[in-house]
C-alpha cells in the first residue's frame, strides 16, 4: 500500500463524490479507467427471493 498525498480530486472524483452523498439508500457500482472514475450506475432494485429448504 502506498503512503497517503494530498491530491486534488478531479473533476470526476468531486462529481463521484456529490452522487455518494445524495444518496439515501442504495448501492452504486463505480466503472474506472484509466485510474479514473467514468460512470456510476446506482442500482435502483434489489429483490431477495426466498430461499428453499
């Protein structure tokens, strides 16, 4: 693991960064190129089914 910097946070990265936090509830999957964020998808629905036994 490397030690910390202090880096600016990309344009992207602050974008990222406002969606986590609008967020109420949920789960969002990150896409990264390049060592850079370039999509979010929030997953809108999760169904859990039971399960047999």
């Amino acid at each position: 693991m490397q030690p910390e910097t202090n880096m600016a946070l990309t344009k992207a990265e602050k974008q990222l960064i406002d969606v986590i936090r609008a967020l109420d509830y949920g789960e969002v999957r990150v896409i990264i190129k390049d060592n850079r964020p370039i999509r979010v998808e929030e997953i809108r629905r999760s169904i859990q089914l039971p399960s047999e036994k």
